[in-house]
C-alpha cells in the first residue's frame, strides 16, 4: 500500500509545480487544461493498452465450500459468504454495495477518520494559494514551488509508514503466544503522533504564521509537516479496510472514497469564507479540533474494532481459529 501511495503522491509534487509553470506562459491558466487534457488521455490510453485485466471470474477458481474463505460462518451468525453465493447480483445491487458498507460500524469508523485526514488535506491545498497570493503576493509559479513541500511529506511519509507499519504488524504478531495477528494491529502506535501532533503542528503553523504575518516559509514548512502526518494515516486506515472486509475490497474503497470526497468537498467550500470571516489561524484551529476528533474515533476503533467486526461477521482468515 505504501508503494502504491508512493506513486500517487508524486502528483502533488510535480502538478502544482507545472501548472504554475505554465500559467506564466502567453496561454496561461488554458495552457494547465490543455495539459490536463493531453495528459488524461495518454492515460486513458496507456491503461487500454498496457494494463493487464484485473477481474478474478470466482467460478474458475472458486468452489461451493471455500467462497471467501475470510468470512465467518456459523450458526448465530449469518455467512455473508453464502448470501453472496446465493443471491443473483444485478446492476443496483452492485451500484449500492459501497453504500450498504456502511452500515457496518467499523466501515463507518474507519471511512470517517479517513475522511478527515484527507479532508484536511485537500482544504489545505485549496486555501494555501489564496493565502499566499493576498497575505504575500507571490506569483503562480512561486505558489506552485510551495506544494513541494507537501509532496516531499507525503513521499516521505509513505516510506516511513511502509517501513513502520509491517515492522510494528510484526511485532504485535509474534508477541502473541499463539503468532496470529488482529487486524486491528495495523493500526499501529506511530498513528498517534501523526494524529495529534504532525497534523495539529502542522496546521497551526499554517494558519497562524499567515494570519501573524511571519515569513511563508512558516506555512510551507507547516504544510509539509501536515502532509507527512496525513498521509500516513490516510495509508493505514486504506489497509485496515481492506484487511477487515475480506472479499470487499473494492466495495469498502469505493464507501471510504465517497465518504472522504464529500466531506472534503464541502469542508473545501467552506474554508475560504471561513478563512475570510475568522481568519487563517482560527480556520486551523476549528480543523485541528476535527483532526483530534478523528483521532478519537481511531482509538475507539482500535480497541473495539474486532467486536465491531466479529458481530457483522468479518473474521480474517487467521483469527478463524479463536472461534
């Protein structure tokens, strides 16, 4: 997941630099979408191409009595397994699925936290522009050179989340007498400090050196730190979630996904008014209290997770045999 990650976040890196390169062109904001557009249809094409097929058709591989080996069944609780099997999917049913996810508590939990780690992220990206050109004046092309800070915190991030995270799953499996893992260890003690210190700093630094009018290199730097805190629990909660719903994999990141996008997309519209009326520092402030709120939810789902779970009848393969 942190190699994956890895790769994703590149984007923030390169892009805003681009763009702002190439808004100081004689095309300027059009030449961005003309990029946009060239760029996603080289993809488009690339991934028609070259990208190999991804489906697993269950009946070639899959038989009557091993149908999603990860879920539990038995008698007091219904296998989600057998319904699966049984039931006829059609078009809406599959539309839905993401949606019915969510009724399960941790879905919820974890979608939620996932939620505002990204969210805070995206406000941040969207409100750090307008404050940099009102409070300094500074150009497109300066203002797109700010976003590396926030690239380098999330590669950075990613690396030291992918070398922690395994280390610290490892460490909690073999510290059992019987060597078996919980899913609930992926969600690991260097969390904490991402979510109630790099996020809250970072922020803080971010709003406050602005609205006080200290040097912009306080609110890039800041950004970077909120970066490098976000992005790591942004990666485990993504692998918590496919660890905790086997087989519905795709269902629970299409449920997070939509989760988290429309909490940020309205979050995103609030922030300048907010930003506006209260200012940069109070605007961090109220997401700072949303982040600690998140990381409230995180602890609640670390220890009660497995309860959560268990009674919607997802058991991972290895914690089968505690039954």
């Amino acid at each position: 997941m942190s190699i994956f990650c890895f790769g994703i976040y590149f984007g923030p890196l390169l892009g805003p630099v681009i763009g702002g390169a190439l808004a100081t062109t004689s095309a300027t904001w059009r030449a961005a979408f003309w990029f946009c557009t060239a760029y996603a249809a080289t993809a488009c094409i690339l991934v028609a191409f070259f990208l190999p097929e991804t489906y697993r058709d269950g009946k070639s591989f899959d038989d009557d009595n091993n149908i999603q080996q990860g879920i539990h069944d038995s008698k007091d609780t219904p296998s989600i397994a057998s319904a699966a099997a049984r039931a006829k999917p059609n078009l809406w049913t599959i539309l839905a699925q993401p949606l019915i996810m969510l009724r399960y508590p941790h879905v919820l939990l974890a979608s939620s936290v996932f939620a505002i780690a990204l969210s805070c992220l995206l406000v941040v990206e969207t409100l750090l522009p307008v404050l940099l050109s009102k409070h300094y004046n500074l150009s497109s092309w300066a203002i797109g050179l700010s976003y590396i800070a926030s690239g380098a915190g999330n590669i950075i991030g990613a690396i030291m989340n992918g070398i922690l995270s395994d280390w610290l799953l490892m460490r909690a499996k073999n510290g059992r007498q019987d060597g078996r893992y919980m899913v609930e260890d992926r969600l690991a003690m260097h969390l904490w400090p991402c979510g109630l210190l790099f996020m809250p700093i970072g922020m803080l630094m971010l709003g406050w050196g602005i609205q006080t009018n200290q040097s912009y290199w306080i609110a890039i730097v800041g950004f970077g730190i909120q970066a490098f805190g976000s992005q790591q629990i942004i990666t485990c909660v993504s692998a918590y979630l496919m660890d905790a719903t086997p087989s519905k994999g795709a269902s629970v990141s299409a449920a997070s996904n939509l989760v988290a996008l429309l909490l940020a997309s309205l979050l995103s519209t609030c922030a300048n008014p907010m930003a506006n009326t209260i200012g940069s520092g109070f605007t961090m402030v109220f997401f700072t209290a949303l982040t600690l709120l998140s990381m409230a939810l995180l602890l609640f789902l670390k220890v009660y997770g497995k309860n959560m779970r268990w009674s919607s009848g997802f058991v991972a393969a290895e914690e089968r045999h505690t039954l």
